[in-house]
C-alpha cells in the first residue's frame, strides 16, 4: 500500500492533511470516497449472489441424481481420467551442418549430444565455428 492510501487509514495523518484543504476539497472527495465504497459493496454482493444461485443449482441437481437412484461419487468415479494434452513445441532450427560417415549431410541444433564426426573433427583441432550454417 502507498504512503498515500495508508496515511488515510491513520486519522492523525489525516487530520495533518485536511488542515490546509478547503471544506469544498474534502466534501469532494468525501463523494468520491463513497461512490467507490458503494461499487465495492455492490461488486461483493454481486458476487454472493452469484455463489448462492451455484449453490442452488448444485443442490438441485444432486436432488435429481439422488431421486433417480445415483450417487454423487458413482457419477465423479464413472469419468475417464482428464489427458493433459502436453504442448508440442516447435523444433529449434540447425545451426550446425555436418557430414556424417557416409559423406551425407547432416544437421545438428547444437542440443543434446555432440554428433560424432563433429566431436572428431574438434578432437582433431577443429573449431565448432567451423560447422555453423
């Protein structure tokens, strides 16, 4: 919280501040005070009504399964397992072009282990340089 805010909770603070503030100053933001205090309470209450009218309907619907013979838990238990979809990210691009044991060319993002005929290659004094694209 601000130095601001808080000196507002603190009623010396406040006290200090108002002195040299017009009465006209401080109704103003007395209404300013109170219309924001208004949109929270109305904001809360929204919002209670909204879990109140959930608990209804959830109660109303584990009245009908019951009537019609099934548990809460037989309906929770009969679910297949929820997959998590893993994201597939997209293959890194080569920076590293190569040529393999049969004179093919391969490629390599740098990732994971070193190719052998690279490693060969800086074994014999090459540069990793050497093999950018």
């Amino acid at each position: 919280m601000s130095f601001t805010l808080s000196s507002l909770k603190n009623i010396r603070s406040l006290r200090a501040q108002a002195r040299n503030m017009a009465t006209e100053d401080l109704e103003e933001i007395l209404s300013k005070l109170k219309i924001i205090v208004n949109e929270r309470r109305e904001a809360a209450s929204a919002q209670a009504a909204e879990a109140r009218e959930k608990a209804e309907k959830l109660a109303m619907y584990r009245e009908l399964m019951l009537e019609d013979g099934i548990l809460p838990t037989e309906l929770v238990n009969n679910l297949p397992p929820v997959a998590r979809a893993k994201k597939k990210r997209a293959p890194r691009p080569a920076k590293y072009k190569y040529l393999d044991g049969n004179n093919e060319v391969r490629y390599w993002t740098g990732q994971g282990r070193t190719p052998t005929p690279v490693k060969n290659a800086i074994a014999n004094g090459q540069s990793l340089h050497d093999f950018l694209i």
